[in-house]
C-alpha cells in the first residue's frame, strides 16, 4: 500500500511539473509535441492499470480505486482542451503574482527605457531571462505605438500560437482606439476575453 501511495504521488508530482514548464516555458512549435507524449504517457499507465485491476480482479481495492481515480483524472485534465483547466488556474496565479512586475516594465516601455531590440525590427521586446516568465514562450513582450506617440500597447504572451493560430496575451494599452477594439471583442467573445483592471487586458486573438 505504502509503495503505492508513492508511485501515485511521483505521478502526480511530475505531472504537475509539467503543468507548469508547459505553461511558462514550452516553445510553441515544440507544445503540442510535449502534449502528446503526455498525453500517450497517462493513456498507456491507466491502461496498464485497469489491466492489473482485472487480472487480479481487485476493483474494490482501496489501492486500485485510488490508482484509477488519480490516473483517470490526470488523462481528463490533460486531455480536455490541451490542459485548459490546469492553464486557467495557473493563468489567475501568474496573473496575481507577477502583476507589479509586468507594471513595472509596462512604466519602462512609457518612460522610452524599454525599446524594441528584435532583429525583425516589428516591435518585439526581448527581455532578460528571469523566474517565472513574464511573457511565455520566449520572454518576449510585443511594443505597438499608437497614432499618438505617447499611445502604446504592451503585449505580455500567455499563450503563443504557431503563425496565424489564435494567441492569448495580458495587454495594457492607453490607446483609445485599441481599447475599442477589445471592448469589442470582449462583447463577441466574453469567454475568452475580459478587461482585468484599468488599461488592463486579458485577450485571445486570431489572426
């Protein structure tokens, strides 16, 4: 039982790891490759479990309910839009937690101290390395000037998609135009769109 007890918490320790590298830190073109492998990799262990259960006919086992239990709920979360319930509650956390630092940057990127620095020259801002990541998927944060020079949107990557796949961001923006544009889509698509405080935004867009 003890022994167990053990492999169910090393299950769930690891997965929980992965919850989280795959949130802040997974390359996007590398994401949906390390989702399968977990996926593939909870689909064969609950297998194998259920076939244990059976052959030893032990489905009233304290050991074996809780075995299955565990692995049947880790699959459903793992596969149940790509992580989304696990995602959404780490997004609220991340949010939280490093709020006053994506501020902060937020007042360098007003105050001209923060600038683009990407070889594209299309607005992308790298940042230094840091933990946790404040933008994912490469710690990089997308600078938009507005018409007026002192309008600016700041986008800080929750999500990075492939190309013109959707992508989902925490934005500030002091553009009144580019607000409208999010009211908007807050309006069509409130349950992946909402205003998180003044000039503060958390959107997903297609492209």
């Amino acid at each position: 039982m003890r022994k167990l007890m053990s492999k169910n918490v090393i299950v769930m320790v690891l997965w929980i790891a992965f919850v989280f590298v795959d949130y802040f830190y997974i390359s996007y073109f590398i994401r949906p490759f390390s989702w399968i492998i977990a996926w593939l990799t909870l689909f064969i262990l609950l297998v194998k479990s259920i076939r244990k259960v059976m052959r030893e006919r032990s489905f009233f086992q304290i050991n074996s309910i809780v075995r299955l239990s565990i692995l049947s709920l880790l699959f459903f979360l793992t596969i149940y839009r790509s992580n989304k319930i696990p995602h959404a509650m780490i997004e609220k956390i991340d949010w939280t937690l490093s709020y006053h630092t994506r501020d902060k940057i937020v007042k360098d990127v007003l105050a001209g101290r923060l600038k683009p620095n990407g070889k594209y020259n299309n607005g992308i801002c790298k940042l230094p390395f840091g933990f946790p990541l404040i933008s994912n998927s490469g710690n990089e944060i997308w600078i938009i000037k507005g018409e007026a020079p002192e309008k600016t949107t700041v986008k800080f990557w929750i999500l990075r998609g492939f190309f013109e796949s959707p992508q989902s961001y925490f934005v500030f923006t002091n553009d009144n135009k580019t607000k409208k544009q999010y009211n908007e889509l807050i309006n069509s698509r409130p349950e992946s769109n909402w205003k998180l405080e003044e000039n503060w935004y958390r959107v997903l867009e297609r492209y």
